[in-house]
C-alpha cells in the first residue's frame, strides 16, 4: 500500500520485534523510517510514524483490553479502568501485574461475578 519493498521480510520482522513489550515498536521504526525516507523522503517517514500511531493505539485502547477481558471473563470498561489505575501507580510494570492481582484479589475476597446474565425461562 505504501511502496515499500520485501514486505513480507518486513512483516516478519515487524511481528518478532512486536512480541518485545515497549522497546520492540521504538525498535522496528528506525528500519522503517530509514526504508520510507529513501523510498519518498520526509513526507513517507511522517506517513509512517502516523500508521504506526494509529495501529498502536487500536492495538493499545481497543484491542488488548477486549483479549484481556474476554480471557478474564469481565466487562472490558473493568479491564480498562484497571489497565489505567495500574499503569498510574506502578508504570510499565502495572500494566504487567495489574490484571493478574486485581483477579487474585477478588478471589481473596470472595468476590463472585458473572459477565453473563441468567436467561430466564418461562
């Protein structure tokens, strides 16, 4: 779509350095940028920077909290409130820890939900 050669050894690329949490996205734009700005100069580089901005925050906003709840069975505006909280307090590594002690503490506390209402018969 946007002109860029190999693209499938920059998919592949793209995808091993997006399994690195922060750093891989930072990582894989500098072969990006450099390809876009031989390809059509500085207008192609912001081009990309801005994809890549866009499909962050889809991935980030969207998509991770959805997996995140579906996986944890609660209501993705939960998930998400709890992402935000954690990441306030606790950084990078509240991001990695929030989910796992907010279920542990419901479990603690008893706490039972259920994401799905009963179906009533009759």
């Amino acid at each position: 779509m946007m002109g860029f050669p190999n693209i499938i050894g920059l998919a592949v690329m793209l995808f091993f350095l997006g399994l690195i949490p922060v750093a891989g996205t930072l990582i894989s734009m500098i072969p990006l940028c450099v390809i876009a700005f031989t390809i059509g100069g500085m207008t192609k580089v912001i081009q990309v920077i801005f994809v890549m901005l866009v499909i962050n925050a889809i991935e980030a906003y969207i998509l991770n909290p959805k997996i995140m709840a579906h996986k944890v069975r609660l209501p993705v505006c939960f998930v998400f409130i709890i992402l935000l909280i954690s990441q306030h307090y606790l950084g990078v590594w509240g991001l990695l820890i929030g989910m796992p002690v907010f279920i542990f503490l419901m479990a603690m506390l008893g706490v039972h939900y259920d994401m799905e209402p009963k179906k009533r018969i009759g």
